[in-house]
C-alpha cells in the first residue's frame, strides 16, 4: 500500500509525540534483572501491557519434546528458563495488507562484579542521549519499540490493515529456543522484525552458534606425589588448545565465504566459563569448561558438533593421559545455524524506503557475529527476517547503553515499515 506524504509525516509526528513515554517503558522494561530463569515477571509486564492496548493475548509454556526434536532447538540443560513466551495478536477489521511478526527477547545477559559499572545495572539511567543498563541496548529498547511503533500509528487514528503478533520471547541468549517455540506453536506471517541492536543498519547474513561443555576427570593425590597423578586442569587446557586450533582451521575455511570472507575473523571460540579443582595442595580431579564456537550460515549444526566432537576424540587418543579418560562433550545451549537475508525482497525494499525517509540515509546492510532469533524466521518459516534496530555500546559488557536519539529514529522507520507493509485502516468508533 502507498501512503501518502501527509499520512507519513504524521505517522513521524506521531513517534515523537509517544517517545517520552517510550523512554519511561524502557527504563520499566530495564528495571526487570530478567536474565536467564528469570524473566517470568518482565514477560507478566509486557503481558499486561499488551493486554491494556487491547490485543488478543497468548501466554505458553516451552514444549520440550518438541523442541529437542526440531534440527533447530537448542541442548536442554538444568539452567534452561521456564517463563512462559507471550504474544499480543494485533487482527485488522479487514485483512488487506501483509502480516508481520515483530519480535524481541527479553532476557539478558549477567551484569558481572557491580563495581566495574559506573551505574547500577538496573537503574536504566539517562545521561546526556544514553540510557545505561544491562539489556538497555540488548534488547529493552527493541523491545519497546515493537510496542511505541503500533502506538504512533493508533495515536492518528490507525491500526495495521494485516495480522500482527507480537512476540516476546526468552532463551535468546542462550539457545534460541524461546522463537523456535513461536514457530512451533504455529505463528506465521509474510514478514518478520526484528529490533536488535544493529546500529540502524540491516543483518545481511548471521553466523550460527553452538554451546557446548567439556568435562575432563583426573586422578586425585596429595601435590608431593603428583606425577602419580593427573591434572584434569592441565588436561582441559591441552583440549582448549586444540579448540583453538579448530577455530583457526574454521576462519581459515571463511575466506571463501560469500559474505564473510572479508572478515579476518569471523568465527570467535569462547571459553566463556571454566570451574574445577577443590584444593590448592590437591592434583584437581575435575574440570569443566563452557564454550562458545560460531559457524558459516549454511553450515549445519549438527555437522559442525559432530566435527568438534571428532577432533576432540582424536586429539585424545593421542593424548597419553586423556586417551584412557576421554573427556566428555556435552552440547548444552545453541545448535543454531545462521542465516542469509536473501538480497531483494519486498520487505527489504519498504524497509529501505522507511529508513531513508526517518533517518535522510540509505540504508546500510551488515553481518553479524553473534546469535540472533531471525534464523528461526529465515530458516523455518522462510520468510523475509529483518534484523534492524538502534546504535547501542558496550552490549554484554560494563556500561551497556542504547542511543535515544537512535531508538526514536529507527522506531519511526519501523512505524513507517508497518504501515506500508501491513497497510493501514482506521480504527473502529
Ligand atoms: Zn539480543
């Protein structure tokens, strides 16, 4: 549907109009510590909220069967969250545009030791054009914006002339399973977008990521004996090293990709967490150590964990202690495979038009080094995924904050976006 200049100056009008009150739903959103586990109160607000606007409410739990049978799920484990997934249904009087998904998650990452911020975590302060706060940028803010840019249009009159569903998920940060659990539960549209902190600019193509977990045992006995035993530290460390050494091997192999080959490195292996040992005056008899390893879109999940598994199995066998104590792997988050944005779709055109017309730019396109949900809707709902959201700082680190200015712009954009995609129609009297 064409809008007219007037109906889309409006529409811009109409985002300004809301933004304090878009801000002060951000700092609430913010306030909610909801990492993972822990966003069963945060997703109860934005239940409400969504309710209070009048949308038809859904509110479900994870299907774990369902889940861990879909090649996309993520690894169970006894950390995987229980809040409930919750979508705000927008129906039109008369369906005559195209239906979109608008999507955020709600969980963040922890904070880390409180004296390294300058801010509390929680506080969503504002200085000068930045709110600070765990989640600000990652993604309160998108989170927000899903709901301020229906509200802009409402605020003159109009609603989306196509479905909408309003999607708030969890288990973003750590296997995807929360937007895998939409797609299971049978929730489709002809577009889906997605407000993550993207510097208002469009994920092109996204990585795949995989969690897994590596348990070395050793042998126990007082440090004066100790070549009588077995150090499982040392024994990870040397396991490590060959995970650093596949992890060259991969971003070697990424110099052919069509999308990532100009990145030196694309592909990070994190040890994101490492435990073990009981005593300093004792040879340790466990460790345990948390990876992270991105992998190419098109690259199959499952392939790439059967190739970490068979490289670590054979650098045991040649490992004199290890190889009569194979370390166990055990896949316990992500199994996601990345995705591409394939170039020239509708959705990527009425999106261009609507940031050009917010912003006075062109809109840029990126790769992505990290996670991001939009896979589910590329890859399984084969659907047009719009990664597109706000200039944010220091995400998953000390400090994180979100550019206001930023939010408003690209809240406008998406305003203009669902109103030319879903076209509009006057709210009911
Ligand atoms: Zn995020």
């Amino acid at each position: 549907m064409q809008l007219s200049e007037d109906i889309r100056s409006k529409i811009i009008e109409a985002v300004n109009a809301g933004f304090d009150d878009q801000i002060a739903f951000t700092r609430e959103l913010v306030a909610f510590p909801s990492q993972r586990g822990a966003e069963h109160a945060v997703q109860d607000h934005i239940f409400r909220q969504m309710r209070q606007r009048g949308y038809a409410m859904e509110r479900f739990e994870m299907d774990r069967a369902a889940l861990e049978s879909h090649p996309g799920g993520g690894a169970w484990s006894d950390t995987h969250s229980s809040a409930p997934i919750v979508v705000g249904i927008h129906r039109p009087r008369e369906e005559m545009g195209r239906s979109l998904i608008l999507q955020a998650h709600v969980d963040v990452v922890p904070e880390g030791p409180h004296a390294m911020w300058e801010r509390a975590p929680y506080a969503g302060e504002i200085d000068g054009d930045w709110m600070y706060g765990r989640g600000a940028a990652d993604m309160k803010a998108g989170a927000a914006a899903n709901l301020f840019a229906l509200d802009a249009l409402r605020r003159i009159g109009l609603q989306p002339a196509a479905t909408v569903y309003i999607q708030s998920v969890v288990e973003e940060e750590s296997t995807g399973n929360g937007a895998l659990m939409t797609h299971l539960r049978g929730y489709r549209a002809d577009a889906a977008l997605i407000p993550e902190p993207e510097d208002e600019e469009l994920v092109r193509a996204n990585i795949g990521v995989l969690w897994f977990r590596i348990e070395v045992s050793g042998l126990p006995v007082h440090v004066s004996d100790m070549g009588t035993g077995s150090n499982a530290i040392d024994a990870a460390w040397r396991v490590i090293g060959e995970l650093r050494a596949l992890e060259a091997e991969w971003n070697a192999r990424a110099k052919d990709d069509p999308h990532f080959g100009d990145d030196p490195h694309p592909l990070n292996l994190n040890i994101g967490k490492i435990e073990g040992g009981d005593w300093a005056s004792s040879v340790p008899c466990w460790c345990a150590v948390d990876c992270r390893i991105a992998i190419l879109p098109g690259m199959d999940a499952h392939e790439a964990a059967r190739e970490i598994e068979g490289r670590i199995a054979a650098f045991t066998r040649a490992d004199s202690y290890l190889a009569n104590n194979p370390p166990k792997v055990i896949f316990n988050g992500f199994r996601a495979q990345g995705y591409v944005l394939e170039p020239g779709s509708d959705a990527e055109a009425v999106l261009a038009k609507a940031h050009r017309e917010a912003i006075g730019k062109p809109l840029n396109l990126r790769t992505a080094r990290a996670y991001l949900d939009a896979r589910v809707y590329a890859l399984y709902d084969r659907i047009p995924a719009l990664c597109y959201g706000p200039t944010g700082k220091n995400v998953h680190g000390y400090n994180e904050c979100v550019s206001l200015p930023s939010v408003r712009r690209i809240t406008a954009a998406m305003a203009l976006f669902i109103a030319e995609w879903c076209g509009v129609e006057s709210i009911e009297t």
